[in-house]
C-alpha cells in the first residue's frame, strides 16, 4: 500500500458554482482546470478549487434521479468522496478489494490538466466514496500559492459502535495505523475520537463516536442532521495561522470564539507559546503540543443549513500528532455558539 496524501476531495452540493464561488472568495482558493477529460454527464456540473497542494472538487446535479442529487438530498452539502494520491493506483485498489472493501469502480486511465492519471475507487464509510489517484509527475504539482498549504486532516462522525470498526476497515483496507486516541467529556456529554494515517503522514482522519451512555450531545446531532456517517470538517495547513486568522476574518470568514479563562489559564497548562499569548488571544487561536513541539488551531462558525459541516485552519510548529485539550475547547465553543442561537 502506498498511499501517499490526500489528492482531492469532492463534494456534492445543490449548486457547484456558488458553493465554490463562496469558499474561493473568503479562502483565497482559485478556479482550476476541469478534472478528467470525459464529459460530465448531462444536467450535472462541476468545479474544481485550488491553492497549494488542495484540490476542492464541488459537483451538483439538476436531475433528481442523479446519484449527487440523492446524496445532496440525504445528507446536504458534503463530503462525498476522498482521493487518496499513491504510486500504482490499480495495486491499492486490488489490495483493498482483497482486504474486504466493495468495490465501485475499476482502475481507468484518463488526460487530465495535460497528464495521465489512473483511478479507481472502494465504497469508504457510509456514502463516502475512497478513492486510490495516480498521476504522472508534473512540473509543478502545486495550485496557486496563498495562506494556505495542504489538507492536514479530515474529521469524521461515526454512529455509536462503529468507531472499533471503521478503523479496522482503514487498518485493513488503506493501511493506515492509529496514532492517537482520547475520550472527550464536554459537559453530561461524552464521545471517543481515534486518529488514523498513513505510514508517509499525508492522510490523517480523526473519527469520533459518540458515548450514548452520556446524554446526546453534537455528535449525536450530526449524526441526526446529517443522517447516518460522514465528514464533519476539514482541516487546513497554513504556516502562519495568525496572519491567515486576520486575513480570513477580513474577507467575512467568522471564527468560534475562545473564554478568557482559556489563556489565562494556558501558559500554567502549556508554558511558553511559540506565537505570543496576546495574539492567540485577540484571534482567538487555540494551542496544544504533543512530543514534537505545538500545534495552533481555529475553527469556523459553521454555516451550514443543517449544522453539520465547518472547517478549521492549523498550524503545526513540530506537533505531528494533536493535543489533549483543543478538541474539548472546540466542542465546548461549539455549545457556547448553539446556545446563542437558541
């Protein structure tokens, strides 16, 4: 197995243009080269975001009877398939066929953006379609540079009792191992998050589950709105996440907000901050370390019709891993937020 990053990720939508027009002018991201070389098939349409190694692929469909029109129907806007980026795509997809994934669609050889690319792909989790993406080397692999540099991670939301299962589908089928594991408690509510990735580091998902021994709590809900698994946000590396918060905010891109007691509670928690604790402060930035050094992260106020999808900016400052305390900061803003609303 040698999958090696995230190539793309694609979601179903209602509408591809404005979903894309959306996030390309709040996140800097920029219109690429139509993916494939076949023609899309009638009443659907599709566009594809750039910027540095992220690949944004937004397709919407006007027949009802069409399967993106079904998803968009089921679940809303969302995540319906990841591409995984590997050395022999026909390999990765026999090997994981053999392990027990279903299959969807055999390896086929396309022209895209001027090279040869293979794919093929296995039914994922839920609606989630994995795809295995390989493509001749290119000159310049990259989109267009900006404040943002690579898919750092995808999170998803599994039923209760599914999470032991699932990671052992991706053990099995795409090769990754578990780095990281932690319970969650947020209140009376509770839920268990494993991280999986791959041996290069380039695929990281964080599947959390939640405790129904607690009382519901929001990854019942998503689990409700959004009817059944799937990806509740993506990440996205930046290398200078404080002047990306101030340049996202700029441009109309709302952040969930931190408590004072936070930071003054950090430096005892943590110790000295490689970004100064005054501008995590005033940006509302989370820290956290592991044993390789500390990460940053923020995340947006979700603007989705159902609540179940947002997206989050990190930054890693020798961190391979994630913390112990940003996720229960995350999901303790997130109720902060729904009870504004209420």
């Amino acid at each position: 197995m040698s999958i090696q990053r995230i190539d793309h990720v694609e979601f179903h939508v209602v509408n591809a243009d404005e979903a894309a027009r959306e996030l390309a002018g709040t996140f800097g991201f920029q219109e690429g080269p139509h993916p494939g070389a076949a023609p899309l098939p009638a009443g659907r349409s599709a566009v594809l975001l750039r910027q540095g190694g992220i690949r944004l692929l937004f397709t919407s469909a006007d027949d009802p009877a069409d399967p993106v029109a079904g998803f968009v129907r089921r679940h809303g806007d969302g995540v319906a398939a990841i591409g995984l980026s590997c050395d022999d795509a026909a390999a990765c997809y026999a090997s994981a066929v053999a392990a027990g994934a279903d299959p969807l669609s055999a390896p086929v050889a396309h022209q895209e953006d001027g090279r040869r690319v293979v794919s093929a792909a296995i039914r994922g989790f839920g609606d989630v379609e994995l795809r295995f993406v390989q493509r001749d080397p290119a000159p310049a692999d990259e989109g267009p540079e900006g404040l943002l540099v690579e898919l750092d991670h995808l999170a998803v939301c599994v039923p209760s009792g599914e999470l032991a299962r699932t990671v052992k589908f991706l053990e099995q089928t795409l090769g990754l191992r578990q780095i990281f594991t932690e319970y969650i408690a947020v209140g009376s509510q509770g839920m268990d998050s494993i991280v999986v990735q791959s041996p290069s580091g380039g695929v990281t998902l964080t599947l959390i589950e939640p405790d129904t021994s607690r009382d519901p709590g929001q990854i019942d809900g998503f689990l409700e709105q959004h009817r059944g698994v799937g990806v509740q946000h993506l990440a996205f590396r930046t290398d200078d996440i404080a002047l990306s918060v101030q340049t996202l905010e700029g441009r109309g891109v709302r952040f969930l907000s931190t408590p004072e007691r936070y930071y003054d509670q950090l430096r005892e928690r943590l110790g000295d901050s490689v970004i100064p604790l005054e501008t995590l402060r005033r940006l509302n930035i989370l820290v956290d370390r592991d044993h390789g050094g500390q990460l940053f992260q923020i995340f947006t106020r979700s603007v989705h019709p159902r609540r179940t999808f947002f997206l989050e900016v990190i930054e890693r400052r020798g961190a391979l891993t994630f913390g112990s305390a940003n996720i229960k900061a995350l999901y303790e803003a997130v109720e902060r937020t729904d009870a504004s609303h209420a």
